[in-house]
C-alpha cells in the first residue's frame, strides 16, 4: 500500500511540474526549472526580430522593421525612399528583485534604461510579462506574450490596436516578435 502511495506521489511531483514550467508552445516540454528561474539566469541578446506598423488612414506610414545579425533594416511599403538600415543591437539582464536592465546600441548611440518587470496572466491563462522596452527603439511595448522561455531562449510577442492620436478614426496596429538568446 506504501508503495502506491509514493508512487502515485511522485507522479504527481513529476505532472505537477510539467504542467507548471511549460506555459508557452516554444517552452521546453519537460523542465525542472520553473519560468521564473529560467527568465533570471544571466543576460539576454537580442537575435532575431521583427516589427509591422500598420495605420489604416495614413498608410504612408507603415513600415516593416526586421532585426537579424546585427542589422535593423526598415521598410516603407508605401514609402520606398525613407527605407533605412542601422546597426542595432539589445542586451537584457532581469534580476529578482523585479528590476531589469536593458542596453539599446542603435546607429552607434547607446541607450542604458533601467525599469521593472513582473509576471501577469490573463483570463485565458497566458503569461505576459510585463517589461516596459521603450518603443522609440524600434522594437518595444511593454506587456509582452511569452511565447517560449527556455534555459537558453526566450520569445516574446507583443501585438496592440489602437487609435492614432493625430486622427481620432485613424487605427494603428502594430506586431513585434523577438528572440533572445541566453549570454
């Protein structure tokens, strides 16, 4: 009977800890280590990236920015001659007191912000981790979806709608997807 008992236990440990650490469809399927130690080991670069703007009444605004090697390339749909390229590059370091540090390195200007973070799930059970990443560089937002958070990677996605301030029925909507990679 006691062997049932503790084997019945120990499955659940081993269930329990499945369901908790895997919240995302990027996570890794099976890890003993939960989100939040995962997230705070170590700093975070920034390898891949992207960014659609999109404004349904001014759509010479709207502009695509992908981020890979080193290199943000930003592209105009309807606006050709305001493409550019810069070298870019984004650092990360989150610590558990809820302080997170991050270095924006954009055309040779460098940008050192420090801000909080925190965890927050919506009624649907997805964790969005809340990281004020200022938007004027390029890529940002501040309630971000975790889509994967492993031991060396991490995914976030931020997506909003809204409306322009300059025009009142002016809608924008903006999607960033980035990728970091463990230091």
């Amino acid at each position: 009977m006691k062997s049932k008992t503790l084997f019945f236990f120990i499955t659940g440990v081993i269930l329990y800890t499945i369901v908790s650490c895997r919240k995302g469809e990027k996570d890794p399927f099976l890890s003993l280590t939960p989100r939040n130690a995962r997230l705070l080991k170590g700093e975070w670069i920034l390898i891949k990236g992207e960014k659609k703007y999109t404004r349904d009444l001014n759509p010479i605004q709207n502009y695509t920015a992908s981020f890979s090697n080193d290199l943000l390339t930003v592209t105009h749909s309807n606006n050709p001659g305001a493409d550019t390229s810069m070298l870019y590059s984004m650092k990360i370091d989150f610590n558990k007191k809820g302080n997170f540090t991050y270095t924006v390195e954009m055309a040779q200007n460098i940008h050192f912000m420090e801000e909080y973070w925190n965890w927050q799930k919506t009624e649907k059970g997805k964790t969005f981790l809340y990281a004020p990443i200022n938007p004027r560089f390029v890529l940002g937002g501040s309630l971000w979806r975790v889509v994967g958070l492993s031991s060396k990677k991490i995914y976030l996605e931020y997506v909003k709608t809204d409306v322009a301030t300059s025009l009142m029925n002016d809608l924008y909507h903006e999607e960033v997807f980035l990728e970091f990679e463990k230091k």
